[in-house]
C-alpha cells in the first residue's frame, strides 16, 4: 500500500477512534445526569453500538498502520521515542478502555431493564457510572499525548 494512502487511512481511523470515543462518552455522561432512565437505556444502546461499528475497528488498525507506516518510512520503531511514548500511552488508553466497554454493556443492560420495568436505575449502575468516568480521563488524556506525537514526531529522549 502507499505511504500516503495509509498516512490517510491511520489518520481518519485515529479520527474515528478519538471522535467517536469522545462524543458517545459525553452523550452518555450529560444523559446520565439528566436522571432520564429512557433516554439513558436509548444511548447506552447507541453508544455501545458505535463503540463496536466505529471504536473497536480503529482501535484494532491503529497500531497495524502506525507501525507499518513506520516501516515504510524506515524510523526504527524500538529507538524512536515518540514511537515508543505513543504505543506506551496507546497501551494504557487500551487499558483504560477495555473496562469502559465491560461497564457500558453491563450499563446499557441495567438501563434496558429499568426502562421496560418502569423502576430507578439500580446503584449499581451509578457505581459503574462513576468508575466509567474514572477511566475515561487517562484514556483520553493518554491519546491526545499521543495525537500530538503522531504530528510532532518529538524527541522525547
């Protein structure tokens, strides 16, 4: 494949990672907080779903085209500081967001039943709620360093 045309496909597919990340999590934490149990069983739906159509494949083919773009250009991967930074926090994000989906299905589940049972969300869910925004501030945090490597290509050290 070109170099160029996998710079443009690493690049929207970090896009798609990061843009969709980002926007189902701040759609579900300010519905959440609305208290609405039918609107949250609505985007713990929805966001679970984007997280396997959209998340899940960027997060696999970002390491694959970021190393091979790194072959191709012939930067070595083990002796390129930006490079080892950037599958370090890549790797804590991934850390981080392993978890995340664990709780959103178990979150979207609890919310289901709760909108077709008519009740409040059990603690539980509040619980997992909480430890889902934990989580989310390291991930996020950790790809925008490595956002902004992908561009400088810095050396750290």
């Amino acid at each position: 494949m070109e170099y160029l045309l996998l710079k443009w496909l690493h690049i929207l597919s970090a896009t798609l990672m990061v843009g969709t990340g980002f926007g189902t999590a701040f759609y579900l934490f300010v519905t959440n907080r609305s208290g609405n149990v039918q609107a949250i069983a609505v985007v713990s739906r929805w966001v679970v779903r984007a997280d396997w159509w959209f998340t899940t494949p960027s997060v696999i083919f970002q390491p694959i085209s970021g190393l091979w773009m790194a072959h191709l250009a012939g930067w070595p991967t083990s002796s390129s500081s930006w490079i080892t930074v950037s599958l370090a926090l890549y790797a804590l994000a991934g850390a981080c967001w392993l978890p995340v989906v664990w709780l959103q299905l178990r979150m979207r589940d609890m919310a289901q039943i709760a909108a077709r049972d008519g009740t409040a969300l059990p603690a539980r869910y509040w619980r997992y709620e909480r430890i889902w925004t934990a989580l989310g501030f390291p991930a996020f945090g950790g790809l925008m360093v490595v956002y902004w490597l992908m561009v400088s290509k810095a050396t750290l050290y």
